[in-house]
C-alpha cells in the first residue's frame, strides 16, 4: 500500500518558533558588484568640496597671470560632462559670483557669458562626443568667438571705450587656453571621480 506523506505537526498556538526569522540579507542577498557600484556612484561630498575649492583658487591665479581671459569656464565643462543637477547649479552659481566680482562690467555680464557657454556646449555635444578633441577644438573657437563678442557687446551698451586688437588678443589666448585647462582639469579630476562617470 502507498505510504501517506507525512506532514509536521501543527505547533500549539501561544509557543514561538525557536528558529531565528531569516534575515533581510539572506532574503534579499546583495549582488557581487554592490560595493563597486557604490564606489562608482560618485565622489565623497568632501573630496569633491575640497577639488573645487582648490580648482577656483589655481583657477583665479592662473587668470589674475591672464588677465581678460576665463580660465574658470574650464569648471563649468566639466559640471556640465557630469550631469550633477546640484553640483551644476552651484558651480554656475559661484562662477557668476566671482567674475562678477573680480569683472569691471556691469552685472549682467558672466550671466549672458555664461548663457552662451552653455548653449555652445550642448550645441556641440549634440554632435560629437565630449571626449572627441574635435569636439574640444571647435568648442573652443566657439568660446574665443563668443568671448570677443560679449566683451564688444557690453562695452558699447555701457559706453565704455574699447581697444579693439586688445580684444582680439584675448579672444584668441581665450580660444588658446581653454582646451588645455579643460583637458588638465578633466585629468586631475579623474581622482575625484571614475573615468566612466565623469564624462557626458
């Protein structure tokens, strides 16, 4: 005759189970990469405080040496290849601050600068990569363009006497230099965030 499975008894009601309740890890087991996507997930709120704040202070020195340059806008490329909705905002917010500051044009100026810069730059990633030098380049022909463009512009609404080869000089150091302090700032960033993360 077939043997009837057997089947537990039925625990009295008011006795507790001795067995331990399984725990959340063991229901919900981590995955293996858990703590590699953590490390990916972004740079320490510190470490990051700390590479923008020495970023500003090189950053203003290195443009005190150039004077009519931004050597700053370098910043802003590289919150806008991050994609940090907050660490964008407060870059460009302390960006406008300090050129407004150390600017001799009315405010008004590094918004409209700034403005442009971002709309050049999305412009130019529609296109191309944010890695490609030829994204780079023509990025930064565009900024010298718009650098002599803004200045010409603000100058004769605020009836301000212009030396116009002056200003071409400086567009042209301005088109000069920002690749190569993009470029040495993407590098240097690179300890703060990983390669794959800090890059649109």
């Amino acid at each position: 005759p077939r043997r009837a499975a057997r089947t537990a008894p039925a625990r009295p009601a008011g006795i507790d189970d001795p067995r331990p309740a399984p725990s959340r890890r063991a229901v919900f087991p981590e995955r293996p990469d858990a703590p590699a996507r953590a490390a990916a997930a972004g740079p320490s709120m510190t470490l990051n405080i700390l590479w923008w704040a020495a970023f500003f202070v090189l950053g203003l020195a290195l443009q005190q040496a150039l004077p009519g340059t931004d050597v700053l806008v370098a910043g802003l490329f590289l919150a806008l290849q991050e994609r940090r909705p907050f660490q964008l905002a407060v870059v460009l917010f302390a960006l406008i601050l300090v050129q407004e500051g150390v600017g001799t044009l009315d405010f008004g100026t590094s918004v409209l600068w700034y403005l442009l810069v971002i709309t050049l730059f999305f412009a130019g990633r529609w296109m191309f990569e944010t890695e490609n030098w030829l994204f780079v380049l023509l990025l930064s022909g565009c900024i010298g363009l718009a650098h002599y463009g803004v200045i010409w512009l603000m100058t004769r609404l605020q009836f301000i006497p212009l030396d116009m080869t002056r200003l071409l000089d400086e567009s042209i150091l301005q088109a000069l230099l920002t690749p190569f302090v993009w470029q040495c700032s993407m590098m240097a960033r690179r300890w703060v965030v990983p390669n794959e993360n800090n890059t649109a």
